[in-house]
C-alpha cells in the first residue's frame, strides 16, 4: 500500500517482542491503615475533634524518637448522624393484624406509608485515615498500641514497602529493554532479517508483596487479643517482587 492523499502512510513491516525482567528484594517498611472517628454537634465540632486527635498522633510518635514511623494523613469525610422519629406506640396498631383485617372484609390492604416525620439531625460524624510507615517492623506492636491509645481504629491494611523504589524499578526497565532487543535480534535473524530502531514501547512495573504469617495466628495483624501490647510482628515468608515488562515494536531491515 503506499501513501495516499489523505495522508495516510504505508504500514511498516516491524515485530512485536516483550521483555521482561523480575528482582525479589527484603522490605524495608511496614504500612499500617488507621481511622480517625469523632463526633460533634455541629459539623464544626466534628472536624476541629478530628485534626485534634490527627495532632496528638503525630506527636505520640515523634516522641518514640529515631524517626521510627511516618505518618500521612488522608482526607476527611463528614457525615449527618441522623435519628428516626419515634412516635408513642400506642398510636402504631399492629401491622399484622390490620392487614388481616383488610383482607377479610375484602378490601386491598394499602402500602406502609412512610413516616410523616422527617429524621432528626442529632449530630455530625467525621472519619479520616491514617497511614504510619513503621521502618523497624519489631516495633510495630509498641506503634499500633501508641496510635490507638490517642484514639485511632486500626483499619486492617497492612502493605510493605521500599524507601525507594526508583532505582529498582529504573534497573528492571533497563534489563526488560535489553532482553526484548535480545529476543527481536534472534527472531529477525531466523527470517534473514534485522531489527532497526524500535518504532514504539510501552511499560508496565508491578511490585507483589510477599505473603505474610503473623504472630497471633490471624490473618489481620492488627487484631490485638485482649489489652495491652499483645500485637507480635509480621513474620515475612518471601520478599518483595518488582517485574518490569515492556513491548517493543521494530522494524525490520
């Protein structure tokens, strides 16, 4: 096919490869989700309550010294606490028995009619999350119990991490690269071809995390049993796995 006024171009003969390259490496942090929960009489109260209880974490973990944890703050969601209206309960016949009644006189029993009534706004709710980044995982019982002792609820989420992960990931695009140039080099070469220079790529970088065994036996690492610091560490089972896999496309020559 060759060009044609539209400006359309003729398609090139190319080869489409993926590289892929993977690195198991040790975690070297521990995040753990919490919530913030507060309530108030106006929606007001309710936030200024909220960042109140986000400050007095902040400052319990910086008191642990050595910089062991991080803390990022989420955003805040404010909610109405609402309460049904709740009229004397002699005034509400039995449900039952009136649509029993209905039905032997013939007549179609009609809908429960909603509540007159609007429900009454006693309150507001305002929930924020919490992520501590725990950096000697030893210590993470003795963190939970300082996060929740200043009135965060432990959300479950539980995820290991890297300080920095550019430097792997840059590494394995590298290698992935390299391999799929590799891989377009034999393929050419058994059709008497070569492959020029690559005409597109697209990336894709994964990190899984290793399987986790806790301590307490359960599978969320934040359910203390009883009072006090009964929360034992992560036992790691595996490292982190980043797989970096790109698609090349090239021409062939």
């Amino acid at each position: 096919m060759t060009s044609t006024s539209l400006g359309m171009r003729a398609p090139v003969e190319g080869l489409t490869v993926i590289g892929e390259a993977a690195h198991d490496v040790s975690p070297e942090l521990i995040e753990l989700s919490f919530e913030i929960h507060s309530v108030g009489l106006s929606a007001a109260i309710a936030l200024q309550e909220n960042a109140s209880k986000a400050k007095h974490i902040s400052q319990a973990l910086a008191n642990i010294g050595n910089a062991e944890a991080d803390v990022k703050l989420g955003g805040v969601e404010v909610m109405p606490i609402l309460q049904l209206p709740n009229p004397p309960l002699p005034m509400m016949p039995n449900p039952l028995l009136l649509q029993s009644a209905l039905v032997t006189a013939g007549v179609n029993p009609p809908l429960m009619t909603a509540l007159a009534e609007n429900p009454n706004l006693i309150g507001y709710q305002a929930v924020s999350s919490v992520k501590v980044a725990v950096r000697n995982v030893n210590r993470t019982g003795e963190i939970v119990d300082t996060v929740t002792r200043v009135g965060a609820i432990p959300s479950g989420g539980v995820r290991f991490l890297l300080q920095d992960e550019t430097a792997i990931e840059r590494t394995l695009l590298d290698e992935a690269v390299r391999r799929a140039r590799d891989k377009a080099t034999v393929l050419a070469s058994a059709v008497g071809k070569t492959p020029g220079s690559p005409i597109s790529i697209s990336e894709e970088v994964t990190a899984y995390q290793p399987q986790q065994v806790y301590g307490n036996g359960r599978h969320n690492p934040l359910l203390m049993q009883g009072g006090g610091s009964s929360l034992r560490p992560p036992c790691i089972n595996g490292q982190l796995t980043f797989c970096a896999r790109v698609s090349v496309v090239y021409p062939l020559q």
